[in-house]
C-alpha cells in the first residue's frame, strides 16, 4: 500500500510539473503575441512585446510563489496533526 502511495505521489507531481510548463509557455506566448500585434498596430517596436512578456513573467513567478507557499503551509499543518496523535 505505501508503494502504491509513492508511486502515485510521483506521478501527480510530474504531472503538476508538467502542466505548469505547459501553462508558463502558452501565457508567455499569448502575452508574447499581444504585444507584438499592439506594437504592430501603434508603430512602437519592440516597447509592448517586451513589456507584456515581463508582466507574464512576473505574474506568473508570483502565482507559482503564491502556490507554494498555501501547499507548503498545508504540508506543515498535515505533519502537525501527525505528529500531534
């Protein structure tokens, strides 16, 4: 049975793993987009594109930090009612 646990746990991280990345490259590339049609569109090459690409960064870094931080604080509180029994 505790293999059987790790080997999920394995797997859902991978796949959390995964779909992070996924996610990271389509919001840079949407964000990427943008400001290249909004640059194209006012003649201001390359002034949106790079504006626009570290928004998503930022925001994005923030949304992964902001994440971590609740499933850390969980995992504390989980190990706490553990180690309480």
């Amino acid at each position: 049975m505790d293999l059987l646990r790790t080997k999920r746990s394995l797997h859902r991280g991978f796949g959390d793993a995964l779909s992070n990345a996924f996610e990271f490259a389509v919001t840079i590339a949407v964000f990427m987009g943008g400001g290249w049609l909004l640059d194209r569109w006012l003649h201001t090459r390359p002034a949106f594109t790079i504006a626009l690409v570290v928004f998503a960064l930022v925001g994005f870094s923030a949304k992964l930090w902001y994440a971590y931080e609740a499933k850390m604080k969980q995992h504390e509180a989980e190990m706490t009612q553990v180690i309480t029994r």
